[in-house]
C-alpha cells in the first residue's frame, strides 16, 4: 500500500474498505441542511456543446444485452456418509484433472 | 496492441492472456499482435512473447517506470502507442491496468469499455463482451471511436500454446517521463503481509461462508488450498464476521475472479457472492442445505454439513499429495 501526496487540483476515488468509516450525520445537520444552498448547473454554464451529450455521441455503445446460456446441471455427488462422498468428489475432480 | 506494466518485476501472467486473446482476433481477422513492455529492466524478460504470439514487442525501458506510478506510466503507454499505431489497445484487468485505462483513453481520445471477458472480431469490427448486472446479464459492445483501449479481466483469456519457432521484431522506444511534471508522489510504503499466492491469480480458490460458523474451520480451508496450490477466499458473510481478513472476499464488492476449480464451503450462494465467481471454470459446492442458490451455478454438488466432508477431503487430498 502507498500514502500518496499530490497538488491541487486532485480528484479521488474511496473504495469501500473497512478502513472508511461511514460518517452519519447528527440530527441538528440534518435540519440545518434543509437551508443549505443547491446549486443548480446546465450544460452552457458548464461550457458543454449539448451535442457531446446525446446518446449519438456516446463513444461506446452496447449492440446487445443478452442472458448467457448457464447450462447449470449440476452433478450431485451421493454417497453413506461423509468420508464416501469426499472420496467419489476426489474421483471426480482426478476424472475432470482438476486433481 | 497488448500492454505488460511490469515494473521491476517479472511479466505478469496476464500478458500471456492478452496476447493469447489478441492472436486469436488477428488470426480471424487479420492484423499483427504488438505488445507493449513497460518497466525497468525489461531486457531479460522478453524472450517467450514470440513463442505465445506477438509479431512485434515495444519495450519501454525506465527506472521511472520500477514502480508504478501513473504520470510516469501514462507517458511510456502514450509513446508506445504512437510507436505501435495499433487501434485495440489492451490493458490488464489489475489495479494498474485499471488506473491507466481511463488516463489513456482520455489522452488517446479513444472509447473505453472495462472489465471485458471476451473479444469477438466480426465482419463489422472487433466486438467487447462484458458482463452485466452482477453478472446475471452480458452486454456485447462496439466502441465508434478509431481507437479503442478495453480492460481485460484476469483470466478470461487463454494463453496461447507456446511456438518456439514463432519470431517477433524488437523496438525499443523513448518516453519523455520527466518527475517534476508528476502531479502526484509517494510519501510512504508501507508493505502488506501477502502470504501465498494471490486471490486473483489463484488456479484453485477454497472459500468459506456463513456456514462455516467460525473463523476456526478456515484453517482446514488454509490446508486444502495450500495442498491445490491455490488461495482461500471468503463470502461477505465471513468477512463481516471478521473470521477472515476482507482481501479473501469474493463478489460484487470483493474480489472477481476466474479460478480454474472454486470449492464453495458452506456458501448459500447469494447473488452478490455469485457476481464474484462467474468466470470459475468449475464449481464445487459443499452446503447441507439442498435448495442452497449455490447449486444451481455449481458443476459439481455434495449435499452435506461440511464437517462431515471436510476433512476426509483434507485426508484424501494429503494421500494424493504424498
């Protein structure tokens, strides 16, 4: 792991590890954030061309969404008790050279 | 063109994935394979990348490239790009694969499609596969850009069987990387204990879950993958428990992985676990509960109490070891 120093401007990513601790708000914040400003951009204050944010412009584009054919049949390994069971799964992962 | 981002140490296996994945579309659809070396001391590390299917290898040769850093790492891409003049560029799925992708797309202008598990060459162009939705869905993409740059998951491509009679041309190439320009530095490293092989790269992964009740089974879980010669991993169930460390999760918000054999111990199998798992070749599950979601992605099931099963496991797999 590296700790990083950089100038401004910087952006950065937080990941989800349990090192973040979530900061919950206390309930005065919460009124208090009823009065906060919300400032409100379009895209010309932005300098945008809104032509670069139609769909049209998008540099990706998905062809086709589809549910792949999971042909999930799984083979269920039986046996008496525990030890047959871990023996004939041994076979089979030695059948498959997975062993 | 694929990229290896080596460092000072040795090429990463996805190089062989991706040069595996280019070959076979240049091979349907014409065009050479490069790969781009970006590291420190690179010389030596070249000489099978013919044999596995590259026609030509940029090296970028730099102390400033021994450890990664993205500044530095955006240059040497950049120049081997325009030394190459390929218009697929692939990255590896790894963390810096992943940081570099989006920096290079933007300075390239070229469309980015991320976390690709397959590359399909059709008559109307090279086609990114994805998955989608948690892995429930596949999305098949086409990037309009002239320039393309997509990020690989790990292990989703195949190596190519080594050609030794394969040659490939070698070009080294200069990048400007100058520190001072760096908008970002180091201060500390600080070194984490990885014991054993990675999650990611793991052929065989051993993961536990709730039902494993504790963090004491995982040490039988530890034997059986040090004996497959692969990693444990772990549902967010276990983790959250804090009976193991949260670099073993798998899933949605943990690791994604590919592993040639993933034995699933007392895991119900929630969807945000499978989302984890959908690239594993094959499927164990261990789980007393028959109606267990596990079952339907596993190839292979055994209805038990893992503790009836595990360690005659554990004493089959020793006697197949010794």
């Amino acid at each position: 792991m590296d700790s990083r120093a950089g100038r401004l401007p910087l952006a950065d990513t937080v990941t989800n590890a349990d090192s973040n601790q979530i900061r919950f708000p206390k309930v005065r914040d919460m009124m208090l954030a009823r009065g906060k400003p919300i400032t409100r951009w379009s895209a010309q204050d932005l300098g945008l061309d809104p032509a670069d944010l139609e769909p049209t412009a998008r540099a990706a584009e998905i062809d086709e969404l589809f549910v792949p054919d999971r042909t999930s049949s799984c083979q269920f390994i039986d046996g008496e008790d525990g030890a047959e069971k871990a023996r004939k799964l041994v076979q089979k992962l030695r059948e498959l050279k997975l062993l | 063109m694929a990229f290896a981002l080596t460092g000072s140490g040795p090429l990463p296996q996805s190089t062989y994935e991706l040069l595996g994945g280019a070959r076979a579309v240049a091979d349907a659809a014409g065009g050479q394979v490069h790969l781009a070396v970006l590291g420190a001391g690179v010389a030596g590390k070249i000489g099978d990348l013919a044999a596995h299917g590259a026609d030509r290898i940029l090296v970028v040769d730099s102390e400033h490239l021994a450890v990664y850093h993205p500044d530095a790492y955006l240059a040497a891409a950049r120049a081997a790009a325009e030394a190459s003049g390929a218009d697929v560029l692939l990255l590896p799925g790894d963390t810096r694969g992943r940081d570099l992708a989006p920096r290079l797309g933007y300075h390239l202008r070229a469309g980015i499609v991320t976390d690709c598990v397959a590359l399909e060459a059709s008559p109307d162009g090279l086609r990114f596969v994805k998955p989608v939705y948690g892995g429930k869905a596949m999305a098949r993409i086409t990037v309009r850009t002239d320039l393309k740059v997509a990020v690989m998951r790990q292990r989703s491509l195949d190596p190519r069987a080594p050609d030794p009679s394969r040659r490939a041309e070698v070009l080294n190439v200069e990048a400007a990387i100058d520190p001072s320009t760096f908008r970002t530095q180091v201060v500390d490293h600080i070194s984490e204990e990885t014991t054993g092989i990675r999650l990611e790269d793991a052929p065989v992964v051993v993961s536990g879950g709730r039902g494993l009740g504790g963090p004491e089974p995982f040490k039988q879980l530890e034997e059986l993958a040090r004996l497959l010669g692969g990693a444990v991993g772990a549902s967010r169930a276990a983790v959250d428990a804090g009976w193991v460390p949260p670099s073993c999760q798998v899933g949605q918000t943990g690791k994604v992985i590919g592993p040639d054999l993933y034995l699933a111990i007392g895991i119900s199998g929630a969807s945000q676990h499978l989302a984890g798992i959908t690239g594993a070749k094959t499927i164990v599950a261990i789980n007393k509960d028959e109606q267990a979601p596990i079952f339907g992605v596993a190839h292979i099931g055994v209805v038990a109490d893992y503790r009836e099963v595990l360690p005659h496991l554990l004493e089959e797999v020793r006697a197949a070891r010794a």
